[in-house]
C-alpha cells in the first residue's frame, strides 16, 4: 500500500512539473493559412439581385402658425412601417403646380347666394397666392363669357399678380364646366 501512495504522490509531482514548465514556455503562433484564391465567375452560374424600393412620401411641414416650414431636415421625420422605424434617405421640397380657375361670370348671384365680385375673387386670389411656398408653379383661368387661360405655368408670383390685376374681368356668363373640363382632360392626357 506504501508503494502505491508512493507511485501516486509521484505521478502528481511529474504532472505538476511538467504543467509548471509547459506555462513558461512561450506559446507558438499558428501560421496564418493563406487566402484561398477567389475563382472567376463560372458562365453558368447567375448573378445575386438585391430587391430595393425606393418610397416617396408627400409630407407637409407646417410651423406653430400653420405656414410652411422650409427648415424641415432628415432627423425631424420619423417614418414607422409595422412599427419598425425606416431609413430616411432625403428631405426636399417638391414644387407645387397650382392651378387657379376663377369664376368670374354670370349673374351677381355666387356660391351659397353671396355676391359675387370680380374685386373679392382677386384679392382671395391673391391672398392664396402669396401663401404659397417659393418656387410653387402657378396658372390662371378664368370662367366669364369663354373658358380662358389667363396666366399659363410661371413661378414668378408678380407676373401672376399682374396678370390678376390688368387681366381679369366680369363677363355676362359663367363657363365654369367648360373651365374645370378643359385642364382637366389635358392633365389626363399627360398621366397617360
């Protein structure tokens, strides 16, 4: 029994020595592993397509007074698709086209029975157009005795208050079908 406590005793001391020495040796560094070669594209084998959409959202950004903001920046919009909060690539004000049909004709009787002025028509006319965000395209028709185009495209706000103001007139009769048909078949030609 002496003997085998004796034999046990020493194999720990060996194990222990040979630990002890095997820490103070420095570690070896494995060999990096050269790159494997990329091999050239075999004919066969079909190109990887990646999907992406690009969405545009009209968003208007209005300030504390409910006039336009032109200061709205990427990190003020937070877009949220099933609750997940999306990537917002850009931020750019898109030019409005505003197209103004004025009814300047017909009897004295307007809308809901209220006089009806070329005067009053002009200054709400002119009221809503200079609310309007810089750079907005703007035109003018208006229905008296014909349908009439009095201001085509323009973002130069002065011409279209001349034009208001020198060119605008009553007539006798009112066109009003006439005026609203008459864009509206061009702009559904050019959606085409």
């Amino acid at each position: 029994m002496r003997h085998i406590l004796f034999s046990i005793v020493l194999l720990v001391a060996l194990l222990s020595a040979a630990n002890t020495s095997a820490q103070d040796r420095p570690q070896l560094k494995p060999k990096p592993s050269p790159t494997p070669k990329v091999e050239p594209k075999s004919e066969d084998q079909e190109p990887v397509r990646v999907f992406t959409e690009e969405v545009r959202l009209p968003v208007s950004a209005m300030d504390q007074y409910g006039h336009y903001d032109p200061t709205l920046e990427i990190d003020d919009v937070l877009v949220l698709e099933d609750g997940e909060p999306q990537k917002i690539r850009s931020v750019r004000h898109v030019p409005s086209n505003v197209l103004f049909i004025l009814d300047t004709g017909g009897e004295g009787n307007g809308l809901g029975g209220l006089s009806k002025k070329t005067s009053t028509t002009r200054a709400v006319a002119l009221k809503v157009i200079s609310r309007l965000p810089e750079g907005d395209r703007i035109a003018v028709m208006q229905s008296s005795n014909q349908a009439e185009l009095l201001q085509s495209w323009t973002d130069d706000v002065d011409e279209v208050t001349r034009t208001l103001t020198w060119k605008m007139f009553a007539g006798k009769r009112s066109r009003l079908f006439a005026t609203m048909t008459k864009p509206a078949a061009k702009f559904h030609w050019m959606t085409r």
